[in-house]
C-alpha cells in the first residue's frame, strides 16, 4: 500500500466498511516486537499516539525470533507479526494463509544495521576459517544464515562445510565474548553497543541486495478481512509512525531504550534503523529468490501474491 493511498484511508476511515463487521475486533491490537531495532517498529507504534489519534491501540508483544512470532499469530495469540519474507512465503508455500500489510525495516548498504561480526582479536580474517564452526544466527533458515551462505561462496569457502546456532539477537555480542561461537550476525543497537569488542568481518546483507526489507508486518488473511476499515487504519497510522521515527530519532529513542532496557545515551549514539512507508514487492522479490536458491523457502513465489490486497 502507498503511503498517499494509506492516508487517504486513514481520513476516510469512518466511512469504510468491513467486510465482516461481527467479527471486527475491538480490543488491542496485539502486535510483536523482537529485541532489534529493525524488528521493533511496534515499539513506537504502540506507543507514539498516531495509533490513538486514528482511534485504535495496540499491545505489545516480546518474542525473541521471527519464527515464534510466526508460529504465534498462526496460533491466534497475536494479531500483528514482523518477519522476513521466507518466514511467511514458506508459510504459504504450506498452505497457511498469511499475508504481509507493511513494511518496516529497511536494509541500505550506505548504512548497515547488521553485519557478521567476529571479536576483535579474532585470528578470522576470511570466509574459509569459518568452515567447521558455529555461527551464530537470530533465526534458522533466515536472512541472516541465507546472506551469510551467499557471502560464504563468493568468498571461497565450501558452503556445505558451514554451521550456524540461533542466538537471540540481544546476546549475540556476549556469545562472542565467551567464546561461544567465533562469528555471529550482530545488528543495532547491540553492534554500536560492542565498541570495539567487536570487528566486522562483512556486509554479507549485501548480497541479496543493496536495499530490501529486513522485516514486515504480516497477519492472517481471515484476521485481515474480518478486521479490514481497522487494518487500513493501522497501516496509515504504522507509515505516519515510520516517517516521525526517521526523522525524529533523539525523540524516539527513550521508547526503545525502555524496550530494549538499555541507557538512552547508547541508543543515541547508534546508527538507527530506517523504516518503510509502503510495501513494495520489488523490495521483497531479491530475498525470495536467494532464499529459493539455498532451499530456505521450498518453491519460488512471487513476491505480490504475498501481500494482501484487502
């Protein structure tokens, strides 16, 4: 959806009808939040007041990787989720009626908020010195084992000879620390957080593409067109937040350092995460298609069919 289309509706919310009004929804909406910036646009959302202007209002739900977000909406117990795309194309590709209804955060090579990271006296300099170890992962079968495969490969090394472990993003510098695993995908604010604990070994986002969505927000498509005037609502209302956020980040810093439950000044000094205001399947096709190519989502799958047109 467009972010004119999206306002337009915002205005004109009162006069559109659900196509199910019985079963509209009057309660929170329950939407997720992982504990990365570029996952937690809910945060904000929740919380800034554009929701409340438009008349609705939201809970927030902590989950520690996109997988149970996923699992959590298909179950019923959130409404709202943000995942990747292979997440919700694997989904479909299943049968599961999922659809995404916006973007949200934003991978731009000129400003990087995840990066394969190794400690700073690491003797690991190249793609091959991996083979054999464990790297560490905020998800399975995700962007981050994808882009790293594809990074992998380009630089040489046996792909086949790669490991990867799911570590929540929020302990993924300590993991390194420890010793736990030798590299690990690291993103903000925990990267800045590291200093110079911390080394970058590669932008291995950049291999699927110089700009695409890390997350979007996805729900099921019978919670969608039951709810479709609030849906509308929320989105416009998701993208006026997205815009407030770019553009105001010492002002939105203190909501996420609560979430996080780290000092403001930290997330203050942090390169912020950007967010969408539209979903654009074209910001979406460059995923699917590596994630089709290392297996990760079963089949390919056009990007569109994926977003719901309610």
């Amino acid at each position: 959806m467009k972010r004119s289309r999206a306002l337009a509706l915002l205005a004109a919310a009162p006069g559109l009808a659900s196509p199910r009004p019985a079963a509209a929804q009057t309660s929170p909406i329950r939407i997720a939040a992982q504990p990365a910036e570029i996952f937690a646009e809910a945060v904000y959302v929740a919380q800034h007041g554009l929701l409340a202007r438009a008349g609705l209002s939201a809970q927030i739900m902590p989950f520690t990787t996109s997988g149970q977000t996923v699992q959590a909406v298909i179950g019923g117990s959130l409404d709202v989720g943000l995942s990747d795309m292979t997440q919700i194309a694997n989904a479909v590709n299943r049968g599961l009626p999922l659809a995404f209804i916006a973007g949200s955060g934003l991978y731009r090579t000129e400003s990087p908020s995840t990066l394969l990271c190794v400690p700073k006296n690491s003797p690991i300099r190249s793609a091959r010195e991996l083979e054999g170890q464990p790297i560490g992962v905020n998800g399975l079968r995700t962007m981050a084992e994808i882009s790293t495969r594809e990074w992998a490969h380009e630089n040489g090394a046996d792909v086949a000879k790669l490991q990867f472990t799911e570590i929540p993003a929020s302990v993924a510098v300590p993991a390194l620390m420890r010793g736990t695993v030798p590299a690990a995908i690291v993103g903000e604010p925990f990267f800045t957080a590291a200093g110079d604990q911390i080394r970058v070994l590669a932008k291995t986002y950049d291999t699927i593409a110089k700009r695409f969505y890390v997350s979007a927000m996805f729900a099921k498509r019978e919670w969608l067109d039951a709810n479709a005037a609030m849906v509308h609502k929320f989105v416009a209302a998701v993208y006026e937040t997205a815009e407030w956020v770019n553009g105001h980040h010492d002002e939105s810093a203190p909501l996420l350092a609560s979430f996080l439950k780290i000092d403001v000044d930290k997330v203050r000094a942090t390169p912020r995460a950007a967010y969408a205001t539209s979903l654009d399947p074209k910001l979406m096709q460059p995923v699917l298609d590596i994630a089709v190519r290392y297996g990760v989502v079963e089949k390919p799958v056009d990007a569109a069919t994926l977003v719901w047109r309610g």
